[in-house]
C-alpha cells in the first residue's frame, strides 16, 4: 500500500513491541491512527510518529472504521472490548475489531457473538512474525470471519501483513491455526534452549555452534531468531517466558478436551513452566537456554566473552 492521506481512523489498542510496529505500519500507509495503552509512554512514542492519543478503548475506537487489538490474551481482549471504557459500545455499526491476541478458538468464538451481536464485525485475526516484522508491515495474519468483516479489515490488513491466510468464515479458526504455530514454536525454542546449553557443557564454542547449525539441517527459525539473543547475552523481553507458558497451556488444554496425546508440547511447557518459576517469566522466552545451563552445571558464554 503507497502512502498517503486516508479519510479512515484505525484505532490500535496494546502498544507493545507488535501493537506499535503495526500503529506505525498503519501511520505510513495514511492512516490517522488512534493509539491506546496502560504504558503511557507507549501513547506517547506513537504520538511523537504522527499518531493519535486516546485516553481509553472507547476513545480510540469511537470514531475508528477499524479497532485492531494487539493485547496479549482473551482476558485482556475482553476487558479492552467489554470492561469498563470498552472498545465495545463506542465502536461505530459496521466497524471491524480486529483482535491479534493468541487465544482459545472457544474464547474466540464467544467474543465474536457478543461484538457481532451489536452490529459490528470481528475478524479473528492473530498475527506471527516479531516485532521487527511489526514495524516493517510485514506480518503474517493467520484470519477467519465473515466477508463483511474481511472487506472491512481489508486495507489494514494489506498496510501491517506480507501474508494474510484467509482461514475460514468463522471466527476460532484463525485461533486454531495459530495454536499449532505456537506449538512448534513453543516447541523449538525448547529444542533449541536445550541444544545450546548441551553444547555449552561439551565446551564448544557457542558461535561455531551457532553458525554451524544455521547453516545445516538442524537449524530453524526459532534457533536462528532466539539463540542469537543468547550469544548477546541479552534477554530483553521481545516475547516473554510468560507468553509461551499461556500458549502451550492452551494447547494443552485444547489437547487434554479432545483426548488428544501431545507429549513433546507438554514437556516444552514444563521447562517454560520451570524457567518462569525461576524467575526469568518476565524475561525473553530464551531464557529456558538459561535454565537449561543451570540444570547442566554450564555457562552460557560465547568465546573470548568474559
């Protein structure tokens, strides 16, 4: 999408390293973007970038054609919708919410009737891709709901993803997508915590490791993104311990309702349930390398690093 001046108002609400890439992607694309956050030091970056402040939900999404939700979970997009200033009631007929969180297909399912129930659209639409991908506008979006609520997104859509799969016409079907990406990428990070600090107490050198296995069959895009942060020795929270815990516990949930055996995901839970415990549930979801090391006896350093 080229930029310009459009006469549509998206509202974001939930600043964080994927809702502000996307408020700014939206920024660029034209649009007046209307930005809402408890951090208000995120309101006030956006702001500085051409954005709009809203002091509630309800204020960024009442004059908003679109209102996308980058919170982090059903609870918190329910209290953004539904609690008190909720986007809900302020959003105009026929405008789309457009909810990003990873969540429970049921959880979804029942936030779409209440929002569709008022005259509005919900498009179930979680998104993958990293906060670098956030701000370059090229996510991908993994969507389901009505065609309403597609061709009312449509243009959001186009200004924050490189790639929108179309998933289905029902909202939780986009939830249920993305619960088999999270398994696997909950998955990997484990796979990959675990390799690393196995090398570490075989003395290798960590970046050869690194460079060795990126370059080899063994390699994926979790080890390539989030072992780098453990060479920089750098956990600063892109995506936190504490998401993966709530994600494979959905999949765990999900798993355990449809007597379904999922024995890899539940271990990977245990040791994001384990790394949280140990105090890093606010820190990068690399920090399972950390807790791996400690459980080996090892150190995590690469050569030459004291």
């Amino acid at each position: 999408m080229s930029s310009g001046t459009k006469s549509s108002v998206v509202a974001v609400l939930g600043l964080g390293s994927m809702g502000y890439g996307m408020a700014l992607s939206l920024v660029r694309a034209g649009f007046t973007v209307a930005g809402y956050d408890v951090n208000r030091a995120a309101v006030e970056r956006l702001t500085a970038e051409g954005g709009r402040a809203a002091g509630s939900p309800a204020a960024a999404a009442k004059d908003a054609d679109a209102v996308v939700s980058v919170v982090v979970n059903a609870a918190q997009t329910e209290s953004v919708l539904f609690g008190e200033n909720g986007a809900g009631a302020a959003m105009k007929p026929g405008a789309v919410f457009m909810s990003c969180a990873t969540m429970a297909p049921a959880a979804a399912r029942g936030l779409a009737a209440r929002v569709e129930a008022d005259g509005r659209h919900y498009l179930d639409a979680p998104i993958s891709g990293g906060a670098q991908r956030a701000a370059e506008g090229a996510l991908t979006v993994l969507a389901s709901g009505s065609a309403d609520a597609f061709e009312a997104a449509d243009e959001v859509l186009d200004a924050v993803a490189a790639k929108v799969f179309r998933v289905g016409d029902a909202a939780g079907l986009g939830a249920a997508y993305k619960m088999v990406n999270q398994l696997l990428a909950g998955v990997h990070i484990a796979a990959a915590s675990e390799a690393m600090a196995f090398a570490a107490a075989q003395g290798l050198d960590l970046q050869m490791v690194y460079d060795i296995i990126t370059k080899s069959a063994g390699n994926s895009w979790m080890f390539e993104n989030r072992m780098q942060h453990v060479l920089d020795d750098d956990y600063t929270p892109r995506s936190a311990v504490s998401i993966f815990v709530k994600d494979l516990g959905i999949v765990e949930d999900m798993a355990r309702a449809g007597h379904l055996p999922v024995p890899v995901a539940a271990t990977a839970l245990q040791m994001f349930l384990m790394t949280a415990a140990a105090g890093m549930a606010g820190d990068d979801d690399s920090s399972v390398a950390r807790l791996y090391a400690d459980l080996m006896g090892t150190e995590l350093k690469a050569k030459g690093r004291s």
